[in-house]
C-alpha cells in the first residue's frame, strides 16, 4: 500500500478511535452511580433508555481492558474495564442456573434472558483482558468459566440450537464464528489451552455445513446435516455477518501462516460482497436472498453500521494479506462510503441505522444491540495492521 | 357523503375485493394438495416458502366463510373455508397441551409454538363463522373452545403476558383489543353468550390502562398498573394497532347506540392520527415514540399495508358516525395515499412493505404475517358500512 494511503489511512482509524469513538463513550456511557455502562443513547449522548444490555456491559468492559493492554496502559482504561468486570460478576448472573441475563435494569435486576448465551461469550472476552491486565486469578476463573457455559449452553440446549421444533432442526453461522473470535481472545488474553481447538472445530463446522462453493456463497442458516432450507430463514443470507467470520479465519491464518485458511477467507469474503454490497446505492446490504428473492425480514435492504466495519476489516486484511488489487479497490469503497454516511459530525460516533439510499433511519447512537464494539474494534485492529502488523 | 363519491368508494372497495383480492388468494392460496392456504407467494402469486401460518390458516377460512355469509352463499367460498378448517382441526394443534401451533410445513408438521395464543383468536372466528355457515355443532364447539383458550392463556400464563421477567410486568393493547373483535364475530356468528361481558372487560381494560388523556395518546405497552414505562417498549406506539382499536370501539358504539364509545373511539382516532400520519410523505408510520425520541424497532417508519387498511376503515366510520368532514377529509387521505402505493397494478393486490417515502421495500404478497386479512376486510366492512349499515 502507497505509503501516504497507510498514513492518511491510519490516521482515520486512530483518532476515530481515540479522539472520538471512546471519547464519546466515555463522556456518556459510564454509570457511575450505579455501576456498568449506559449505551442506550440519543444523537448527542443523552441516556434514552436506562436499561443494560449484558452483551453490551461485556464488549464495553472488553474494549476498555484490550485498550489499556494493547494501546496504552492507561489507568482511566483499566478502572474503567474493572468497573464493567465489577457490575457483571454483581448483576449479570442469574443464581438460579449460572447462566448470564441478556438485559437488565440500571440498578441490575433482571429482565430478560434469551434462549441462546452470547452474553456469556462476551463476558468472556472482557475476562479474559482483565486477567491479563491484572494477573488476578479471579478474572481468569471467570473467563474460562463463562466460555465454557457459552460452548456448552450452545452445544447441549436443544433451545440454544433452534427457535424451531425437532420438525426442522437448523445450524447457524453465529455459534461457530463467534467461538473462533472468543478463542482469538482468550489465546492471547489468558492463553486459553484448548482455544486452538474450538477454532480448528469451529472453521471444520464451517467450512463443511456452512460454505458452498457450487453457488459460491456462505449460508447464514441451513438444515442439521448443511442443506439449503427452501424456506425463508434458510435462504436469507447476512453479508455483514460472513464477511466478519471471513476477517476471522483471514487473521486466523495470518497467525498460523496458514495459506488455504487465508484462501478460505477470501472466498468468503469474495463471494458475500458480490452477494451483499449495493451496486445501486452502495454499502453493504443486510439480508439478500440467496436465490434473489424477497426476503421476509422487513429492515433487509437497510444499511446498519457494523456490516461496513467489519466489510472494511476484511476488504482491508485480505489486500494485507494478498497484495490483491481487487481487495484495495473494495476496500476504499467500503472504507469511503461508510465514513461519508455514518459518522456523525456534531456530536461525534457513528449513527447506527441508515436507510438503503443512505439517508438517516434513525439517530441512535446505541442501544441494547449497538454499543462501543464493532466501530471502536474496527479502527483498532485496522490501525494495528497498518501500522504494527502489516507495517 | 356525496352520492357520487360514495358509489365510487362502493365500486372501489367492492370491485377491489371480489375481484383483485379475493381472486388473488383464490388463485394463488389454496394447497389443493396438502390441505389448508399457502400465504408466502411472490408479486406473481408464485409460492416461495411452503410453510404455513397458522394465523393465516384462521383467518383465510374465516374470511371466505365471512363471504359466504355476508356477502353472497357462493358454494365455492364456503368449501374453501371448509378446507381451512379441516387443515386446522388436523394439523394446527399439540396434541400435548391443546394450544395452537404457530407455523407448521406444508403437510403440517408443526415447525413453532409461540409464549402468546393468538392463533386461536383467528380459528375462533373462522369456527365461528362455519357453525354459521353449516349449523354443525362440531365447528361451534371448536370456536367456543378456541376463543376459551385464547383468553385463559392470555389470562393466566404469566409467559403469554411478557416476554419479560417479574421485574417489569407489562401489558399489551393486543389482548384486550383482539378480544373485543374476537368477540364481536363471535356473538354475530354464534351468539357467543358471554361476548358482551368480554367485550366490556377489554373496553375498560384499555380505558382504565392504555388511554392517556392527559398527553392525548393511546399506549401500546404499559406497566402492569398502567404507568407509563420510560424505556424502549413503553414508549413505542403503534398508531396504526391503536387505529384499528379505535373502529372495534366506533363498530360497538354503533351497534349499541352508545356514545361514549363513539367517543372514546374518536378520541383514540383523533390522537393517533396526529402521532402517526406521516405529514412529510403520507400514509401511517409503523411506530412512533410517545416523546419523539428515536425508537428501537429498526422498520420504524417504513409503511405497512394493514395500518393503512384500518386508518381507512377508522376514519370512514368516524365519518359516517359523526358526519365531521374531519374524518371525510383524514379518510379522503388515508385512501387515496394507500390506494396510490400499495396496489400492484401488474400482478394485482397490495404490496405489504414500503419505505417511508412510499417506494417499494419488498415485492412479497404475502408471509406468515400477510395474507388473506387486513385488505379484504377493510374492503368488505367499508363496503357493507357505505352501502347498508350507513344507506
């Protein structure tokens, strides 16, 4: 890559993150009186809805943390992830089976809990860098504890599986993509032993039930045994979704020097922005038909945030990777439309919901689903690529 | 009304359900193979998920019974919802627990069971309508024992009442308000004899809970005490779901001659349609938040075919209710917006999914939410009240 491109490029990423995405978050997401973190907000950071999402108390607790081990060791960073730690291990357990809560209110008694456990993965990950920023035995406990409830919560809960009866048992995507990503962490957080083999368990799953080359395309959702549901939920792709898994198994095997894991990548990735970038409007779609026709979903031709970051993730890891011309060309695409429609220029983050022709659905800056994640891990991991990885 | 718009209106709503709706469904709706209606079908009619709604099976056999009855004794619309309710009575309940199915395969094997019973509110009415039709015992037993399921469900399953935790109990407009319609067929079908008392139950119900005239609004979802909660869910408004409870209230003013329902009706009406009449492209929002703030359901502002049904419906009897050209005027709106954007002029019926702006989100005809219901009932009721009830 043209040296002033990285730089210009970097300096995106980097003062995104610093300057603006963390800024913002903690200027208004902090509770300090009650603990954990605020992410239902309006456009400029006023606190809409009081009520906690446990994903998002662990990916801000997370964030908070892989800064402080990552980028610098601020102590602001590691007050602030001990303080998300503090409220999870106080409020997001339920006694009565272990398992995590999904949504809570400010004061941390519960609201609901969901069939399936990713609370517990994101837990996880936010353990697992407190662990490593602290040394404390505790946060170690706790990460691979909640790991193993997640692995476990999904493998043996015939509810986890599937909002569906026996009559059409289904696999999705999510599970083992979202076991790769976990393991990344907790491998290099805490240096989890078996981490190396849910991924290699996890990429197996999904290159056997989940790729299809004879269509070229990465299926969201299919049967128990990998066939093509010709239903709605099995013909619904999620670009956004396999684009992410492909900058997993990409980084996967730029970690283990592994070239058919990086071809693996590429294929998921060529394939699924063929499928789910917008030639007419641009940005990257949220569900398409696998077979082109309407999808049941009523927000599928809607632009969310978090398919253009991690879209820009991959694009951008695939030209690091390959040298590849094409992933250079995606990559200023996606990189340039989402930043010329997403980031909110009086009041700083990104919005999070914009309409197909990229006019502005809504003026949330988060809410129980959209917190500091994937933006804030989007400028990191592309600003350490470009400058420490693939300097 | 002007006799020259009125026969319009009449030729319009008439023509548009003998011989585009109902034709449509005819054509394209019925499994002549496996029983009961097919409702996934394509712009062309094309079927493109084989599943079956068990919502749309109750209401396709209540509408074509409702046909037979009301509108003429055609021998082929009453076989039709004989065929619905065989498939009911076949495939559409767990023999466990004796509740309804929410979806099942085409041959109905049963697919998902949903934590609320409203599946048996619209094989109620499709009963209902068939012990009208036949005489036969079986099908008024079936209709008094699904309408009893319904509400005990409703009633005593502290699931069926929240998707949420003891910690905040809420309840929802949908119950009461489906009961008083559940209600109203059923006393017209089978002189269901405790009808009235369920009917005044809901009506006081909704009064007492979800009307607030202090801010002149009708709430979707409030604290079990009827308190406004100041978070996502219990700001959320549906304008067009309190629309629909406005004419269920307008129809029983009516039938009873009484005028504090018309009232109560009107003022449900007035309200809502200031919150949700889009005054920037036409037609009713999907949601709206009672303070203006975001709201959290992605397809807030897209718009859907059934709230603009029963805006149309709402406003023309609160028309001939009243005889205020306020309504003749909001009616004159509703309609004309609606039969603007919705109508497929090429493969007929109505579109189901619009952008705000009135573009075309989806070319679907039909899902497990969409079929046979919103569109032709508007066109039958406005029909009957222009051309009998309101000569």
């Amino acid at each position: 890559m043209d040296p002033t491109r990285r730089n210009e490029l970097i300096k995106v990423y980097r003062d995104g993150l610093l300057n603006d995405t963390v800024s913002f978050w903690t200027r208004h997401g902090v509770d300090r009186e009650h603990g954990g973190f605020l992410t239902s907000l309006n456009r400029d950071g006023t606190v809409i809805d009081t009520d906690k999402g446990v994903w998002q108390q662990g990916r801000c607790t997370w964030l908070f943390a892989e800064l402080h081990n990552n980028v610098e060791p601020r102590e602001e960073w590691l007050q602030l992830a001990i303080h998300g730690a503090t409220f999870l291990d106080q409020h997001c357990f339920d006694p009565s089976d272990g398992r995590m809560w999904f949504q809570v209110t400010q004061e941390g008694q519960p609201i609901r809990k969901r069939r399936y456990a990713f609370s517990e993965c994101f837990a996880a990950i936010a353990y697992g860098e407190l662990a490593l920023a602290t040394g404390e035995t505790h946060y170690r406990e706790r990460a691979i504890q909640t790991f193993e409830r997640f692995v476990d919560h999904n493998l043996s809960s015939e509810e986890a599986a599937s909002k569906f009866t026996g009559t059409r048992r289904t696999r999705g995507m999510g599970f083992p993509m979202i076991t790769i990503a976990t393991a990344q962490e907790l491998r290099q957080s805490i240096g989890l032993e078996d981490a190396n083999d849910w991924i290699d368990r996890s990429i197996a799953t999904i290159r056997e039930f989940h790729l299809k080359p004879d269509i070229e395309c990465v299926m969201e959702t299919v049967a128990i045994d990998g066939q093509i549901l010709d239903h709605f939920d099995g013909r619904t792709l999620n670009p956004g979704h396999a684009i992410e898994g492909a900058w997993f198994l990409l980084w996967e095997g730029h970690l283990r020097k592994d070239a058919s894991l990086i071809q693996t990548g590429c294929q998921m990735l060529d394939w699924m922005w063929h499928r789910g970038w917008d030639r007419k409007h641009g940005g990257i779609l949220y569900f398409v038909d696998v077979h082109g026709l309407p999808v049941q979903e009523y927000w599928h031709d809607m632009k969310f945030w978090w398919p253009q970051n991690e879209t820009i993730l991959a694009t951008l890891l695939a030209h690091l990777l390959t040298g590849d011309d094409k992933y250079a060309d995606w990559h200023r695409q996606a990189h340039q439309w989402a930043h010329s429609h997403f980031p909110d220029a009086l009041h700083g983050e990104w919005f999070g919901y914009l309409h197909r022709d990229g006019s502005l659905s809504s003026e949330l800056k988060g809410n129980l689903w959209k917190g500091p994640f994937h933006l804030p891990r989007m400028q990191y991991m592309a600003w350490r690529w470009l400058e420490k990885d693939f300097a």
